[in-house]
C-alpha cells in the first residue's frame, strides 16, 4: 500500500538541497509527538520537512514517510489508515505536508496521535489552519510553529553563503555599536537589503527572479481565491471587493482605516468588513496594529493596516512605493515575528511592552521620543549607529 509512497519520498529527498537551512530548523523540539507548522504558501514549510528528514532521519529512511495531502494518491483514502500501515511496518515519524486539504483532519489527527503513541508525526497548514474552538481541540496535544518569509540575514546568507548569526533583541539594543561593525565588515548591507525589499522574503525568488512578481500574485491570488473560501467560509462574490482593499492599503503611507469610508469604497458592510480584516491578518497578507493590546477581538476596528511583508507592497500597488510605509512595514514584519508590537502614543512602535521605536530616514530627529525611557531610532542608510541609534537594516537579524 505504501510503495508508491516509499519511492516518492526518496526522489523528493534527493532532489532537496541543504546547503542553506531556514533558522526555524534550531527551534522546534523536534522530539516531540505532535509538531505543527503553519505559514503562508511559498514560505519553505514543505522544504523544511525533507531538509529536516535528510539530514537528520534518513538513516533510518524506512522508519520515515514523508506525505503531501494534496497528492492524487489520497483520493479516496484515509489518513489514519496509512497512517496505520505505516506504524505496522515499524514507521516511526510520519510527516504530513498540506493538512489543510484533508476534510476530516483534525479527527484523523487526534485518533493518530492517540492510537499510536510511539509514532512522532509533524504537519504543516496554511496560516488560516485552527487547531482548537472546534469540537476536536488539538491545541492541548500539538506544538505549534509559525513559519514566516526569510529575514534579511537568511536573504544574505542564501546570497552569499557567509555564516552570519542571528540576535535577540536585547542584546541587539546593548550592543549594536559592536554587532553592525563585525556585520558589516563581513559585506556591505545595503545592496542586499533593496533587494530584499523587493525581491527576497519568498525563498522561491532564486528559482526565476523575473517570475518572482507573478509568482506573489499567485499567492495572493491562492489565498483568496481558495484558502478564505475554503477555511473562512468567505463568499466568493466578496473576492474582488477583498483585492481591491489590499490595493488601498498597498498605496497608502500607512493605512489608518475608516472603517465606514472603506466599506462605501469597496460594498462590504462594517461588521463582514471587519471580519475579513481579521481573515486577511491570520492568512498573512496583512497586519494589523493596535494602540492597546488587550482584549483585541476579530470586530475590533485596528488603529493601523500594514501588508505583512515589503514585497507584496511591489506587486500590489500601481504607484511608487512610499518610502516611510516601506521602513515601518519591514520593521514591524521582522520584529512581530518574535515579540510583540503595538501602536506608541508618542513613538511609532511600542515593543514587548518595553521599548519604543521612532523609524525614519537618516536625517530624522530624537525630537520625537525625548525624555521617553527604553527609546530608540531605527533610521534607514545608516551603516552603524550610535547609543540609541540603530541602523533599520539591523533588525534584519532578530532571526
């Protein structure tokens, strides 16, 4: 039964090149029973799993199955039940891509994981995939990864190929006078650091750099088209409605909605509006920022809308890109991965709960954050720093 499956697994693998490695690889337990990993298509989750199985499980490669739930094999077939005869062939780590496409997973998932205790299963899902609030509730047995696009470090490091470290936060703010000097006599930021911008969140933008700008369109196009529909239950006919509002905020500097214009401009009324702002926040094509915290709910009008990352900022808008909304978007992407961050009322960002962040050209002021405590300018074209002046660039290599 799992022949087909077998041999499949090995050409994928032989096929999957680990001359660079997403960060993510350090930070999941692996030998945990039940991992998930979501992200957006295009993210890396699917290399990531056979990078993982190759370097680190195919010794014993036929204790190992790698499947992908949109493969025509499953058609008509059951997960548990593979899973099953897997764990009756001595199979010890199952890894499942594309979860989401399997109607009763969460089921599956749990009578798996319940059943067969000595087997270790991983899977991946698209952003929008909920793993409790149902009736099965997997958040109790799963550990759950969220996988983004690259950083800037990783951008440098598939480019050139230098080993270059990544920082936490605090000790990025104690010692960024010593950290950008070692960085940058290793190479020079700035070329990089426009590509990126443009051209370097999705891994894939090695394969064809030209066909990389059709290629965001398609994600897009995928998680509108197919992933609300199918995991939000987004009518259809509110498709085009939903594009043309990530066109507004694309080419604003930034966005700060109005909820009640926005919905006369694109014929959705409040309440679904705000709804899909919520979907579009989960499915990582925007985010959304809040000047408090606490008790922000999916019906809660957000204080300001970034597009999650810099690069769809390029193939989403018909106008130059503004160049303060480019700064804030990139800040907020590479830092929101690992802390959070929150409107200021005196500086841009507030962040963690602790530090402010003021974000701008080179030739931007303290002005704005004098005499606030745990204050920092994070200014672009700047090589180095100095005290609580810190290249953008920089936070680049939170991860």
């Amino acid at each position: 039964m799992l022949t087909e499956l077998f041999d499949r697994q090995a050409q994928l693998i032989e096929a999957t090149r680990t001359d660079f490695v997403r960060s993510l690889m350090d930070d999941i337990r692996w030998q945990t029973r039940l991992i998930g990993i979501k992200g957006t298509r295009g993210v890396g989750k699917t290399t990531l799993l056979l990078q993982y199985i190759k370097l680190h499980l195919w010794h014993k490669k036929d204790r190992v199955l790698y499947i992908s739930l949109d493969h025509i094999w499953f058609t008509g077939k059951r997960l548990y039940d593979v899973a099953a005869e897997f764990v009756r062939l001595g199979g010890e780590h199952l890894f499942i891509d594309e979860i989401h496409y399997y109607d009763n997973w969460s089921q599956e998932l749990k009578n798996i994981y319940d059943d067969f205790p000595g087997l270790h299963v991983v899977f991946t899902g698209s952003s929008l995939l909920q793993l409790s609030g149902g009736r099965i509730d997997l958040s109790r047995r799963a550990v759950i990864y969220t996988m983004q696009g690259l950083s800037l470090r990783e951008f440098i490091i598939m480019e050139t190929g230098k080993a270059l470290k990544k920082y936490d936060l605090p000790e990025l703010l104690a010692r960024h006078t010593d950290i950008a000097p070692a960085i940058t006599k290793e190479i020079n930021p700035f070329p990089y650091f426009n590509r990126y911008l443009q051209q370097g969140y999705f891994p894939f933008y090695k394969e064809d750099p030209e066909l990389y700008p059709f290629r965001l369109n398609g994600i897009i196009n995928f998680i509108l088209d197919t992933e609300l529909p199918l995991l939000r239950n987004v009518d259809v006919s509110y498709v085009r409605k939903i594009k043309l509002l990530l066109k507004i905020i694309a080419e604003s500097a930034p966005f700060t909605p109005q909820i009640s214009a926005l919905s006369r401009k694109t014929g959705i009324n409040r309440i679904t509006l705000l709804r899909y702002l919520h979907y579009l926040d989960e499915s990582g094509l925007i985010i959304q920022l809040y000047k408090d915290g606490l008790g922000v709910s999916k019906l809660q009008k957000p204080d300001k809308i970034y597009l999650e990352n810099t690069n769809y900022m390029y193939v989403l808008s018909d106008n130059p890109v503004n160049r303060g909304n480019l700064r804030e978007t990139f800040f907020v992407n590479q830092v929101r991965y690992r802390y959070s961050v929150l409107l200021d009322k005196q500086a841009d960002f507030k962040v963690a709960g602790k530090w402010h962040f003021e974000i701008g050209g080179r030739r931007k002021t303290a002005r704005q954050i004098a005499g606030l405590p745990d204050a920092y300018l994070a200014l672009n074209d700047l090589t180095t720093g100095h005290g609580n002046v810190i290249p953008l660039w920089l936070f680049g290599f939170l991860y």
